[in-house]
C-alpha cells in the first residue's frame, strides 16, 4: 500500500518505457492503479488518484485526448489542454508515474479498424447523440488496460455510461482488473466538475448550476409524479435559462440505462442530463443505487 510520502512523478512518452518500469514494480510485488484521462485535471481527477495512492502502491494516470472518441471535430480542436496544471496536480495528489502519449504512439497505423458493440448500453443516451463514442472509448481504454495491466482501475461516476460500458468491456474480454467507481466531485454551487467547465464563460459559468438543479428537481418528485411529468418539468426549468439547450433527459435503470417508465424504491435509478450551455456540451447525472 502507498507511503506517507507523495512520490516525485515521473513523465514517460513511449509506452515500452512505461511497461519497463511497471514490470520492475510488479516482480517488487507492487500493486498497481490506473487513472486514464483527457487532461484539463481538476479536483475530480485528484479525488481518483488520491483514491488509487491510498489502495495502491504504484498509481499511473494517462493524459490524451483520444481522437476516435469525438463524433464532433470542433470539440475535438477545442478541448481544453493544461498539461503544466495538470502535472502539478498530479503530483501534489500522489501519481507516481504519467503517461503522455502522441495519436501517433497510441494509433501508429492509423485510425483504428476494430468495431465494438456493446449492445443496448451504447444505443441510448450518449450513444445516441454520439456516434462511434463508445467504440473509441472501448478502443482507447483496452490499449491502455493491456500496457498498464493494473490491478484496479479508476472512473469518475460523472461519465456513468461510460463507467458502465467499461465494466461491460472488462467482463466481456477478461482484463483482470477491477473497475472502480468514484463519487461525482461538485463544486460549492453544485455543478459538477469536468474538463469543460473550463470553456464556459463568467456569465455561463453562473448559469450552469442550473443542470444540477434540474436533476434534483427530478429526484424530488420521482415518488409523486408520473416519469413524463417529471420531465416536462425537467426541461421547463431549463428553460428558464435560453442560453440552455436540452438535448436529454432520462430517467433509467441505474444499471443497464434502460428507460424506465414508474418508480420502485426497490430499483436503482439514475437521472441524466445532457444540455449545451452556448456551444460547451455538459452532462451530469444522480444515481440512486439500492
């Protein structure tokens, strides 16, 4: 397990450099955690490295926005890169080593060939609204599982569908590694921490607590009134605000996303929301598990 000590981090490009290193650690019989990241790091990232030092006695976390996951070039172009933040970070939350790869390390032939399905879950929600999204999740996050290898790896719960999708990758090729879920990090207002928040403007900045609201809106009612009331009510909130454009809201399973249509208090819910908020695409999500 980690030390008192922070380790001093270590930055390596070149991913036979980083399986060298790792190797020499496990025949040590240390174990390893794993944070894969875009960048743009915040108190969210830190909470998940902080999570891997203390269950972990080598945590690595890699930083590249990976090109097969955007369905949209501009967001691809303007997504938010602070990697001098982001290694200072990354050192005061414990990180031992960071892995800072190039497209052309992590795709030397090109943009990958491999199709992954993953049923029902990538069909909904974000899947829906984002085109070929998971499968370059699924690509992205096997190519880094196998040069890693960790014994447990850690995602932000703010992403659910993805956290979901991963598990399901996980089980289905038999990476053995445990997938761990973290709490969603919020700020004083209530917004959610993410990489995005960084594109908003002041003005947007103090509207965007709004999509949190609306959430807990949602998970106020959801024992009184009709699902199709509630998201009526949902997006008449939103609308308060015409700087906000819904794009979803749904109200599913908490483990399968499939749409659900009347409450139990026996069954695990989740509430997730997807607006733009001027051209900065933000999702969150509540997650009522049983």
């Amino acid at each position: 397990m980690a030390t008192t000590l922070k380790p001093m981090l270590s930055v390596i490009h070149q991913p036979h450099e980083l399986q060298a290193l790792l190797n020499e650690r496990k025949r040590q019989g240390a174990s390893i955690g794993f944070v894969p990241t875009m960048g743009a790091l915040h108190d969210g990232h830190a909470s998940l490295i902080e999570k891997s030092w203390n269950e972990n006695d080598v945590t690595v976390c890699s930083i590249f926005v990976n090109p097969t996951q955007f369905n949209n070039p501009d967001d691809f172009l303007h997504y938010p890169k602070t990697i001098e933040q982001d290694t200072q970070l990354l050192q005061e939350a414990g990180c031992d080593y960071l892995f800072l790869p190039t497209s052309e390390t992590m795709y030397p032939t090109g943009t990958p060939r491999t199709r992954f399905d993953f049923g029902a879950l990538e069909t909904v929600m974000e899947g829906a609204f984002r085109a070929g999204h998971f499968n370059g999740v699924g690509i992205i996050v096997s190519k880094l599982l196998h040069l890693v290898q960790p014994d447990k790896a850690y995602f932000g719960l703010k992403d659910l569908q993805q956290y979901l999708v991963v598990k399901q990758l996980v089980a289905d090729l038999g990476f053995p590694v445990q997938i761990i879920g973290c709490p969603i990090i919020r700020d004083e207002d209530g917004l959610a921490m993410s990489s995005r928040n960084k594109r908003l403007t002041a003005t947007q900045r103090a509207i965007a607590p709004l999509l949190y609201k609306a959430l807990q809106k949602a998970e106020s009612l959801l024992a009184t009134k009709d699902f199709g009331q509630i998201q009526e009510e949902v997006a008449a909130l939103l609308a308060t605000e015409p700087s906000f454009k819904l794009e979803y809201f749904e109200i599913a399973d908490g483990q399968t996303l499939e749409s659900i249509k009347h409450y139990s208090p026996e069954k695990s819910i989740a509430l997730c929301i997807a607006a733009f908020l001027g051209d900065v695409r933000l999702i969150d999500n509540i997650l009522i598990e049983k």
